[in-house]
C-alpha cells in the first residue's frame, strides 16, 4: 500500500497549480488538484487575465478605437456598446478556458476535487466539500500550494460590489458609468483606466505615487500619461485617498472620494485596485509549519520549496512578479524539483506585457536601472510612424526602444508601446537571452510591412547615434559552434 493517498496534491487550479499538476501526471505521479471554487482555472481565467484580455479586445473592436486614426475621433462600430455587448465575447472565451483546462486535466488523469484545502498536518489536507458533502482528510507526499491571490480590501472602505468595486467585480456591472473614479495605478489600474476611456467613460485615475507603473521605463510611461490625457483621463497622482463615500443626490447614486489634500472626486462608480493579498489566510498554515507574510505571500527558496521541504509554493501567492506566464512555469519546475527532475529556475529574463491601451511590453533593463547602476548605454529608437505597417494599422504613434552598451553593442532591454507590443518583444527577448548585439538587427532582413521593421529601424538609429556605419557592424553576433561553422 502507498504511504500517501496521492504522491502530490496541488491546491488551486489556476495556471500554477495546472503546470504543476500535468507536470507530475506526465511523470505518472497520482495527483488531487483541489479546488474551492465550482469553475476551475483560477483568477486568471475567471476574473484577471482571460476576461480583462477579451474585455480590451471587445472594447477595441467595438469602440472602432483602432480606426479612429483614418476616421476621426467620433467614429465608432457601434452606437450605445452596453456591458452585455462586452461581456458577451468575454463570457464565450471564459466558457471554452475552463472547458480546456478541464479536459486537459481529466486526460492526464489529475483527480479534481471541489473542496476548500486547509493543512490537518504538514502531509494530511482537510477538504471541505464545496457541494456540502462534509469534510474528508487525505494525505500527499509533496503538496504544492497555488492558492493565488484576491484584491486588497481595505476594511474601512464599504465595497458593495455595484458602486465600490474591485477588478473582480467588472464582470458583474450593471451597466457601463458615464464617470469612474480608479484608485491605483498599478497594471490593472492603469488598464481598466485605458479600456474605460476608450469607451468614452471620464476617468479620474489617483494614485499616492508621483508616477504610473515605476517599474517601466520612463519614456514609455511618458507616451501612456499623454495618450490617457488625449482620451480625457484625469490624472491625480501624488493624492492619497482618506474615505470612499457612497452619496445619492438628484444625479442618483455616486461616490464621493475625499484626498488628503482635501480635493473631492465624484464618480457614479469607484475602481479600487491597490494590490493583491496572498490567499493563505484560510489554509491553517500553523498546522503544517508555515508561516506567511503581512500580505499573505509564502516565502520560497529557488526551487519554490518553503521552508518544510515537501511542501512547495508558486504562482501568485509567492509575490514578484505575479504573471499568469511565470506562474505555469513556477508550477512545472516545482513539481521537477519535488520528483528529481533536473529543471532550471524560471529565466530573469522574462518579458512583461501590460494591456493598456495603447499596450506595453517589455524585456531586460529600464533606463534608470542602468543609470542607477552606471552600466554605459545607448539607445536606438523606431517610430511607429516611420513604418509602413503603422501607417497601415493607423498606429502612428507606437513607439519600440532598444537599449544596448556602448562598448559591445550587447542589448540590455527592449521596450515597446503601441498595437502588437506583447507579441513583438519576443523577437528583441530571443535576441537578448542568446546574448545578442545591436548588429543582428541591422544586419538581418525582416518581412515587410510589418511592426518587427521596427527592429532594424532601431537599430539603425542606434549605430547612427553611435557614430557607426553598418559595415563596422558584425554579421555574426551569436557564438556559434565551430562544428557548424
Ligand atoms: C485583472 C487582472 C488582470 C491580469 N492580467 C494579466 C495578464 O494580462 N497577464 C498575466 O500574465 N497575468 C495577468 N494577471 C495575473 C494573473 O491572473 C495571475 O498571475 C495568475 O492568475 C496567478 O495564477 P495562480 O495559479 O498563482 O493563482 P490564481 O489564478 O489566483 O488561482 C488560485 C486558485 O486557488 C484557489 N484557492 C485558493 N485558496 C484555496 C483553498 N484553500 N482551497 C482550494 N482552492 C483554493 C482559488 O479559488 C483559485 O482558483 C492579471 C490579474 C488580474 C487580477
């Protein structure tokens, strides 16, 4: 007889806890993945990622956002867009994600069970049936935790879920605001803010930080502030916000938001979106040895083992930098680590989409990282406009940066804002991980029209700035090997 009822058991069924999962079922492992919630798939497709990436794109399409640069400012593909029109399209896409990671789980014979997990022991699980069936202990060798996480609430705020609301609200509005009032501009503030305003809803955006999202490159966050501001967002930064007030007056129902600085903000609703709390709070830790931090979040070793070696954690609840792309492989290489696979740890360079409109995306070093740490660099520019597949797109004011040293030439960063910045930053990661040159791009040829031109434009701009001509560049900018050579 088996020690253990199953040789690993993963709690939560988002993109960690799935990777995790197959990841031990393709290593014919005996896997429980136990889920409180009756859908499977987690925030990221019920309420964060999916839903949040097909709203955009509803509101994209339906808005004629893309074409407003041929057609004028008014133009629109439809009249009056309701929540229901966008919620339509976000509905079908979620139904066939859960349908997805349900069938992929049932083929690779991970048992799933809808039941709230707390610890009994470091190896035993309690499961509180969500269907009411009582409560059953079992046990696992390893246990990997996935619990994610949920929105920051914070207590004094009277979040209704109608006129207060989180991001995991949205899909649930009774109807598009004329006004809405976002605190928080982190990523999913600043995307909501972009999606509203395109909609045509004035947005009142606040946040305690001088600047939106301190973590991109400044130019970058420069070209969003000026194309929030073109689409009539009001920006309050540096504000801190003292109470959330629900008010009715002849306008009906409203919030009121007080700053400390004494300014009033009156919106019809209140997106409150400053962070994310580790779901931990309902596991017991205690039980099993564990403690976790004042958000919540478990601390993981490069191996996301915890400090009670059989029990692992990945994906949101472990903190930085809470993707959806590098939970799945946090859930993978865990799950190798536990079955003594050799795995590497999840690459630093990973790339960073952000879905604002227009969207962002990133890989490798900011400016001011570089500065801070007095690295030598230049930068070679490519204007959208400068394009033919910008004029095309009617994208003319996309912008993608190449950030590389001025000794060898080596790129540090990429970065992008404009449509197809999340697929485009792939060809500037690939380049980066293999430890490419600036050369590369200027000495390759790319399919024409398209936005990877933007590349070799940079690229050009960056020998020019250096004095350069494109044949004092190298050809062959990847080490190769001599066997092939
Ligand atoms: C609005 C929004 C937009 C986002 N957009 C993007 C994006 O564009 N790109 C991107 O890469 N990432 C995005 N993210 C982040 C992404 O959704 C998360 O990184 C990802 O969902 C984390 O996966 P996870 O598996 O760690 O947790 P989750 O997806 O949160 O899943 C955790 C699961 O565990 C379950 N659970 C919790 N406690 C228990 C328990 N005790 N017992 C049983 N089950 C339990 C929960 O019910 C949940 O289903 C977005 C997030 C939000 C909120």
């Amino acid at each position: 007889m088996p020690k253990f009822d199953f040789d690993l058991i993963v709690i939560g069924s988002g993109p960690a806890g799935q990777r995790a999962a197959i990841q031990a079922a393709k290593l014919d492992k005996r896997v429980a993945m136990v889920e409180r919630k009756t859908v499977l798939g987690g925030v990221s497709v019920n309420t964060g990622t999916i839903p949040s990436k097909t709203f955009r794109e509803a509101v994209l399409d339906l808005s004629g956002f893309r074409e407003r640069a041929f057609y004028g400012m008014s133009y629109t593909v439809k009249q009056n867009i309701t929540i229901e029109d966008l919620l339509l399209r976000t509905d079908q896409v979620i139904r066939h994600e859960i349908d997805l990671i349900r069938h992929q789980l049932t083929r690779n014979r991970v048992e799933l069970i809808g039941a709230t997990a707390s610890f009994h022991d470091a190896h035993t699980l309690k499961l509180n049936y969500v269907d009411g069936r009582g409560e059953r202990l079992v046990t696992g060798e390893v246990v990997v935790i996935a619990t994610g996480t949920e929105a920051t609430m914070d207590p004094h705020i009277a979040f209704d879920g109608k006129r207060i609301i989180t991001s995991d609200d949205i899909l649930s509005l009774d109807r598009l605001p004329r006004t809405l009032a976002v605190v928080g501009a982190g990523v999913i503030g600043c995307e909501y803010a972009s999606m509203f305003a395109a909609l045509g809803v004035r947005v009142t955006l606040v946040d305690r930080r001088p600047r939106l999202l301190p973590f991109v490159d400044c130019e970058i966050v420069d070209i969003l502030t000026h194309h929030l501001r073109e689409n009539r967002v009001t920006m309050r930064l540096n504000e801190e916000v003292n109470t959330i007030e629900p008010i009715r007056d002849e306008h009906g129902d409203r919030v009121k938001i007080h700053l400390a600085s004494g300014k009033q903000i009156v919106a019809e609703k209140a997106l409150y979106s400053i962070g994310r709390t580790g779901n931990t709070s309902k596991l017991n830790l205690q039980a099993a040895g564990l403690p976790a931090d004042d958000r919540g979040r478990l601390v993981v070793n490069e191996s996301y083992q915890t400090q009670v070696p059989h029990i692992y954690a990945v994906g949101d609840v472990i903190g930085f930098p809470s993707l959806a792309s590098t939970s799945m492989e946090q859930g993978r290489l865990a799950v190798c680590h536990a079955f003594h696979i050799p795995a590497k740890a999840v690459p630093e360079l990973f790339p960073y989409g952000i879905y604002t409109i227009p969207e962002i995306s990133m890989v490798g070093k900011t400016e001011e990282e570089l500065t801070l740490a007095e690295v030598p660099y230049e930068v070679g520019k490519a204007l959208y406009r400068e394009i033919a597949r910008g004029q095309i797109l009617g994208d003319v004011t996309g912008l993608l940066k190449i950030i590389f040293r001025t000794d060898t030439r080596e790129i540090l960063g990429v970065h992008i804002i404009g449509e197809g910045a999340t697929e485009l930053v792939h060809i500037g990661q690939a380049v980066l991980s293999f430890g490419g040159k600036l050369d590369y791009f200027v000495n390759n040829v790319f399919n024409y029209p398209t936005l990877a031109e933007c590349y070799k434009t940079a690229a050009f701009d960056g020998i020019n700035r250096m004095g350069l001509h494109p044949e004092e560049t190298d050809p062959l900018t990847f080490p190769v090997n001599p066997a092939n050579a």
